[in-house]
C-alpha cells in the first residue's frame, strides 16, 4: 500500500489546519503525526483515509501496483480513534460479529479466538453501554488490530487505557504483518515505535510553501 500526498492542504474558512504536505506513506512502514493538542493530527487523519475531502493538493492511492479510488479506500483502511463509536445496543460478541460481516479476520481465527485475544472473554455477553472507557477503547482498537487490511490508522490509541491495557496495545502492535502501512497520530512517544517516522504537523501549518 502507498498513499501519496502532493501539496495536500486543509482548511476549514480561511484557517488552514496544514498545507503543502507533500509525502509518500509506504507499506511496511509505521509513521508517527506528532503536533500539540489542537494542531490538527485527527484532520490529516481524516483527510488521509479518505473521509474528508483536502481543500488543495492531490491524494493518491495504490495497493499492489493498482490504483485505488478514494470512494474506495475504506475496503482496504481499519480505524480506531477515541471518537469512533461503538454500537451501545449489542453486547461484545454482537458488536464483533456486526463488524466483522464488512471486514475479514486477519489470520482466518474465529470469534471465540478474538475474544481471547481481546482479553475480554468473560464480558462477551455484557453491552457496550455497560463497559468503561477503557475497555470501549480496547474493543475499538481490538477490531481494527484484527481486520485483514493492509492500512491501519490509529488516532490517539491509549486514550483511557491503563497499564495493562497499554502493553496489551503495544504487544498487538509489533504483532501486525511486517508489510503493513500504519499511521499513528500521537503527542506521547509510548504510543509509536522509536522506529517510526515522524511528521510534525506544526511544519507544515504555514502558509508560505516550503522550500
């Protein structure tokens, strides 16, 4: 998977939360988006997994030398970001079993499999309205671990996890496919590998082009 940024700019009125963004994402790479809060992270985020439109430049998209459309992109993007939700009237095993009739399990494992790999086998038949912050974080992140997909976007994502909940993050995340292209916006450094490469959004919130 590559995605390429050319001149790729947003603004909302006569703001502009970045511009003149010009990158190439490959697989098999992680990509930190560093910035303070408020800097416009989950913006490049949005714009960069195609649910919101860039106000200039050009995005492009390719997976195995073929050109993917943006109205197409989301068959090939999981996401797990703090304000995504989650659906408070199914119970767990519900809310995995919904979302895994658009997306295919990655290495074939079942349900039951998922559920112990989520380490939340015993609050399988309980409602999402019922868990806590953490563990909704954990189900959000849960599924877009195990989506079979080639692109993973992940937007802050030990937002209300603890300690335990952490490492149980971190181990999911060295275990994805080498080959996988993997966004992370973050602001801490326990969130990303110290191998990743960083975009600082305050680079390029100028006005002036670069270079």
């Amino acid at each position: 998977m590559i995605i390429k940024a050319e001149d790729l700019g947003k603004r909302f009125n006569r703001e502009w939360i970045f511009k003149n963004l010009t990158f190439s994402f490959q697989s098999g790479n992680t990509y930190a988006i560093t910035g303070p809060n408020g800097a416009g992270k989950s913006t490049l985020m949005q714009v960069l997994w195609g649910q919101m439109p860039a106000s200039a430049g050009k995005l492009t998209y390719q997976y195995q030398d073929k050109h993917i459309s943006t109205e197409d992109i989301f068959h090939y993007v999981s996401i797990a970001t703090p304000y995504m939700e989650v659906l408070d009237e199914f119970t767990l095993r519900e809310m995995v079993q919904f979302h895994f009739k658009f997306k295919s399990i990655r290495n074939g494992k079942t349900v039951d499999e998922l559920m112990e790999m989520m380490e939340l086998a015993s609050s399988q038949d309980k409602l999402i309205a019922d868990f806590s912050s953490g563990m909704r974080q954990r189900v959000k992140l849960a599924l877009a671990f195990y989506s079979d997909t080639p692109l993973l976007f992940l937007d802050e994502p030990t937002t209300n996890l603890d300690k335990k909940s952490t490492e149980w993050y971190l181990k999911n995340l060295y275990a994805l496919p080498a080959d996988t292209l993997i966004l992370i916006a973050s602001n801490q450094e326990h969130e990303y590998p110290a191998t990743a490469k960083k975009i600082d959004i305050v680079d390029f919130k100028k006005v002036t082009k670069r270079g």
